[in-house]
C-alpha cells in the first residue's frame, strides 16, 4: 500500500522503496503519538503522501541548487532536464511512452489535486475515504477531482496539438 503509492508520485522504484521505508521509520518513531481517533490506514497514507510530496520538493530544490551552482562554478555537475525515467515494474514497454506522458502532467497539478486524482482514480478508494485521508469534506474531494480531470484534460489536448 505504501510503496505502490509513493511510486505513482515518485514513478521511480528506488526513490519509491526510500519513501517507504522513511514512512515506515515515521510510523515507529510516531506510535505513541497516534491518536485511536482514526483509522491506522488511513494515518499512514497521510504519512506516505506527505513523505512522497516532502521527497518530490526536495529533488525539485536539489535541482534548482544545481542550476545555480552551474552558472557560477565551471566544475559541477552537469544538469539533468529531461523528467526522471518512469520506473514502474508493472508498466508494458509498448505503453510506457503514455504512461510517462499523463504522469508528466499529473505531476503539474497542485498537490491537493494530485493527492485527490491519485487516490481515487488509481488507488481506487472512494471519495468518502480519500476526505479521510485528506482531512477535509467528500465534496470538496469531488471537486478537487473536477477540477484536476478538466486540467489534465486541457493540458493533454495543448500538448498534443
């Protein structure tokens, strides 16, 4: 459960394999502090969003360091533009060019509804259970939604033409 939703943030198996186990190293170090007031699993994907959205801005600041650091030193590393390789076992060859190009643009949602269209659509949790996760109202997950599927829409019409 853990792994498989840091990995549709992440795309990438090792990134997603780090998430899971500072998720899982999270859950022991916090049990006392668990309130019996929700459900654990729920707690726990609460954790594995915020981890995998943590992980996500910091390579996204890693990057921008490194931009900096190029233009003001000749020797570091050279940059990397090109989105991190979609790394799913579970994805076919022939579709793994799709798959990268949708993930793309999921990943240039907010993170709100990122959270809302990767819980309900390919988790596959309800809407009511996706609120508990994100701590706010069933209708405001239904909007979330909404307004993530007519984003994504319109960013995959442009890019395609």
């Amino acid at each position: 459960m853990v792994y498989n939703l840091a990995l549709q943030y992440v795309q990438n198996t090792e990134d997603a394999e780090e998430i899971t186990q500072d998720v899982f190293v999270s859950v022991f170090q916090s049990l006392d502090n668990f309130k019996l007031e929700s459900n654990v699993a729920t707690w726990i994907y609460r954790i594995t969003i915020n981890k995998s959205l943590d992980h996500i801005k910091s390579k996204q600041r890693k990057k921008r360091f490194s931009f900096l650091t190029s233009l003001f030193f000749d020797d570091s590393s050279e940059l990397r533009h090109d989105p991190p390789e979609f790394n799913h076992p579970g994805v076919q060859l022939e579709n793994k060019e799709a798959i990268e190009h949708i993930f793309k643009h999921i990943n240039q949602l907010p993170d709100n509804q990122k959270t809302a269209l990767i819980l309900h659509k390919i988790e596959q949790m309800t809407q009511t259970e996706v609120a508990e996760i994100m701590e706010i109202t069933p209708k405001a997950v239904e909007s979330l939604i909404q307004r993530a599927k007519t984003k994504l829409s319109a960013t995959l019409r442009l890019s395609e033409g």
